[in-house]
C-alpha cells in the first residue's frame, strides 16, 4: 500500500471511534466490547462470542497458505480469543465471501480446514452463510462457555501483578518472513518447517487459557496485536503500567536464527511482530513460576514469567528492558493492518 | 453478471455440498445446520445463533439504501431467522469489511443503522471486528434466547397442518424495482414509500415469531429467498409437500398498483421476489384462523391462512393454486444470488 492510500486513522483510532456504538458491560452483560471477546448471560450461564475476520490480500494469501490452513486459522483466531478470556469454544459460524472464480470444490479445502480446527479444540462448525463477492473472505463467529464461571478481563491487571507469557513470540512473523521471501535462509530444516507452520496453522491456547483462569489470573490477553500493543491494551484497560524483561521473553532459538540471517532484530519479531496467539497474562506474583510452568505444560508450550505490572504514573505505559539494562517504549509497536 | 461468468452451481447447491462439513442436530446441539439458524444447548439453556453477510453490489447498493438502511437491514435479516426459530434476539457481533476509501464517519453511519435496529428488537451490538478490505460488506451474527424453550424447526410440518403467511408479500421486491427504476410509476405517493421502506429498512417479525411458536406452530421459516422457494424448504425438510391458494396470499394493493403499472406479475413479486422478511409456518388447522389474527396483531402486519400442507407423494413439492383453478409448480420460484 503507497502512503497515500492510507486513510488517516488505524485501526485501533478506528475501534475508539466505534466504540460509541457497542454496549459497554452492563445487565446481562458480563463483558461487553473492548475485551477479547463478549461475555453474555443467559439465564445464569456465561456465553462468550468473538468474531474474526479474515480478507485474502490482507490477512492471508493463497501463495503463502494453502485453502485448508486459511480455514484453519479463522476458527483458531477466534478461539484464541475466547482462551485469553478462560473460555472453552464450543461452536462456531461462517460467514463467507465467494468469487465467482472460486470453484466449489476449493471452497470444500477451506471447509476442511476449519473442520481440523474445530476438531482440534472441541467445538463445532453449526452453521453460515455464503455469499457472492469480488474478494475471498472469511467472518467467523465463535461462541464458548465460561467453565470457571469467571471469564478472565483485561482489565484486572494489579501493580505487584507478575506477567506471563504462555507460547513462543516471533515465531509467526518470522514464518511469514521466510514465506514471503523477505527472510533470506534455507527454507528447508525443521526449525524453518516449525516457524512456516506458527503462521499458516497457529494454535489457540486454549488449555493454558483455562489453566490460566482456573489459577487465578487476573488479567488476560492473546497476542495477536504484538506483545508491545497487547500488554499496551491490558496497561491501558487495568489503569497501571508494565515493564518487560527481553532477556525472559520466550523468543525459539529458530526465531533468533532467522532473524539474524535476515538482518531482523529477534526482539522486533517478538514484541512488533503479531499473530503469534500467545497468552499473556497478570497472575498474582507469589504464584507466578508456578502458575507458569502449569500454563505451559497444558498445552505443551514454553511459557516464562517475564515482567511485572507497576503503579500508574508517568511516561510509556510499557516498556522493555533490554540486556544493556536500558528502557525501550513498546506500548506502540504493533501489528495493525491499517498502517501497514 | 454474463451466463459466461457463472458457476456451475446456485446458492442451493453450494449450500447442500458443504452441508457435510457442518454439524447436524445432536448431543448439546438441539438444532445443527440447515434450518433458519442453529440451536445450542448450553448447560441447559437454549442459545440460537445465525449469521447472514451483505456484499455491496450483491445484496445492497449506496445508490439505493442509506449507509444506515444497510446497517438496519444486516442485523435485520439475522434477527428475521431468529424469529422463525421462535427466539428472541439478544445480542449481535459484526465483521465489517472496509474499503480504506470508506471514511470513518460512514462507517458511523453503518454502525448507526446497526444500532437502530438492536433498539428496535431489543438486542444489543456487544463487539465486532473491522478489517481492511477492497469492498464494503458486514457480517452480523445475532445471538437469541427461545422464550418458550422450544425451537420450531423448518421439519416439522405435518400433513394436514394449515400454512400461514405473516406479512406483506412482494413489497420487498417491488420497492427494489422502483428504487432501480425497474418499475415505471411514480415513486413520490405513500404507496412507494412504503414499498421502498419495506426494501431498505425490512421488518424482523420477532413478535409474530414468539407468538406463532407459542401457539404451537409445527414449522416455520422466514421468507427471505421468495415464498415459493422457502415453502420448497419446508416441504423438503418436513417430507410433505404443499398448496398455496394465490387469492389468499398477503399481497399488498400497493404491490398490485405497481405491477399492474410495470407490466409485472404480482403473483411472481410475491412468490419468487424475496427479501420480503415474512414468516411463513404450518399450525394445526384446527386453530389456524386465530393464530394467524393473534401472529398478525402481534407485529401489527396482515396474516392470512394461505394454504394447507399435503401427504408426500408424486409432483411438485409445492404448488400455487391460480383463480382459474390451474396450479403452477412455486417451489424452484426463488431468489437465489448466485443465479442472478
């Protein structure tokens, strides 16, 4: 996109000024707008909703993802979304945008792939609606239930809280790097088969999102933004202020490799680069390693403590820092379509 | 569109060859695929859910409908299969497709008419998504509740039954045809206010909906791909066939006015037009006069017994008896996008 096509606001200016628009938590309403997902009550039972779309072009291309893993990556998307908020996805709706070009038969590869996902975390595709258009794209619904009874906020985040990252960072973005050539190393060895696979079929993590919820986390978020931009999301929504140690994130060796082949800082990947479907999360401090290592292990993923939250106060909302002992402001960087 | 360019395949088709990839009634899904929305069981309460997409250049045009008639009709529609599920919608998400040259303050105007519409069938909008795309189209998803715990399904109509319409027929399709000039009358008198209104700002019969499900309606379906095609639905889905008396059916004079003038056939407006948002159910007949009148006066719109429901057999699945006593085959009579 040439900068003169940009319209003058992104997409999280776009969601402030939507905003006015959504119903705000309320009677019958747990969570409302402005958190991963929706939380409803429905005569005493929580159901929660989160929709994702995902438009070829911009959110996926069929040279660099097969039909299947489009598919795939729209339910996971959403079911990240709802394990960031402790919630277990039960079923899901389709919404899609069908070229005329676009035969049935590759319109069953996209079926097929959101039937893995679903398989993959227990819900059901239960319905949709397809569509004519001039541009493939996907809308997917996805409901859950709240099985601890609390779903899990972004905004409960405490000063004293220590936060979790659950699930590499950089990984996707160093797949897509190499997938679209602008990593420049052998796309041939396990690691880069491993990286290649965090951004065509990522993985909701939804176990750890439960395990999360059930071990009292206080506030909670999916890194599909950036690390940066998440933990700027949980540190404006909590009120407080987070700082981040670069040596403890949980960046794979692969990622380091590529990036330095490539010319790209490992820590760029992983705090900027979005789409990883991390969990990050505030957890209670005595408990952190603890709570940590139960997390990780629920969906068979690293997971490390990696910073604390502070009291409010003055300058960057988030920041890391870095071997040298210096301070970087990373409440900014992130991922965002419109500005790309 | 040219022939050239079609598919091979109409909507129904495609729908019927990704209906094995969805998931049919069972085991905390009292109802899957295939009806006007699906129905989950959440720890013993009932959740309804339906999503429908709107495609500008397919389903609506800036040229004929307000940015807030399009926002209107979007949660509309969804909230029109709720009601012939006999559910009571609650709340919407929205995936919104955005052209970037698309400025925020029309995307207002969208969320506007959104807004108007969760007012009016008193549900509320509780998040979305909004993603970069080269054409406007949005994606709701409405959730509901099912007031009287049972959802009438489209499969349940029985021999003998009476068939109702609740709701003005062809108004949709002749309002479109004015608005596109497709109609050659004068669009100033309150007769095409009214006709255009019925396409722009469509009427969810949410009321009419409840009452005929608690009045022990055994099918139903909402009349939104034209009268002819959705009674093929329920005879399919129910294993009956049906009639259709023309002289009974809810046709407004202002829909007569402008055919007579147009040189269209009010029967085909109000059997093969679509978008009309009517309900359509099978009652026991025993009762059918009163329910029709209590349905009616539920949403303030015309109801009539138009017809009766037959054993399966040989012929057409549904048929339309005309004034000279001939029938005509309605039940391919429908509007279908990917056909136009």
């Amino acid at each position: 996109m040439n900068a003169d096509d940009r319209p003058p606001e992104g997409e999280f200016e776009l969601i402030s000024r939507l905003a006015p628009f959504l119903a705000s938590d309320g009677e019958g309403l747990p969570v409302g707008h402005g958190d991963d997902a929706a939380v409803l009550d429905v005569d005493g039972r929580q159901v929660c909703v989160a929709v994702d779309v995902l438009v070829e072009g911009v959110h996926f291309r069929r040279d660099v993802s097969t039909l299947e893993d489009i598919g795939w990556k729209a339910v996971a998307v959403n079911c990240s979304d709802l394990a960031a908020m402790g919630s277990q996805p039960t079923a899901a709706v389709v919404g899609l945008c069908r070229p005329r070009d676009v035969p049935v038969a590759e319109i069953q590869r996209l079926y097929t792939g959101m039937g893995e996902a679903c398989a993959r975390w227990g819900l059901r595709l239960v319905g949709g609606d397809t569509v004519a258009a001039d541009a493939l794209a996907l809308s997917v619904t996805v409901l859950g239930d709240i099985p601890g009874g609390r779903p899990v906020r972004r905004s409960g985040a405490r000063p004293g809280d220590a936060l979790l990252v659950v699930g590499p960072l950089g990984a996707a973005a160093a797949g897509l790097a190499l997938a679209t050539g602008g990593a420049a190393t052998d796309h041939e060895g396990p690691e880069a088969a491993t990286l290649l696979a965090a951004h065509r079929r990522p993985v909701a993590l939804v176990a750890a999102g439960l395990e999360l919820a059930a071990r009292g986390a206080t506030a909670m978020i999916d890194v599909s933004d950036g690390l940066g931009a998440d933990l700027g999301h949980v540190c404006s929504a909590s009120g407080v202020r987070a700082r981040l140690r670069a040596a403890a994130l949980p960046i794979p060796d692969a990622v380091r490799f590529v990036a330095a082949r490539s010319g790209l800082d490992p820590l760029e990947l992983a705090c900027g680069g979005g789409e990883d479907f991390a969990l990050l999360a505030a957890v209670p401090a005595a408990s952190a390693g603890a709570v940590a290592e139960a997390a990780g292990e629920a969906d068979g993923v690293v997971a490390a403590v990696v910073g604390e939250v502070l009291e409010p106060g003055d300058g960057p909302a988030a920041v890391l820092v870095l071997a040298d002992g210096t301070e970087r402001d990373v409440s900014d960087l992130g991922f965002d379509h419109y500005l790309r």
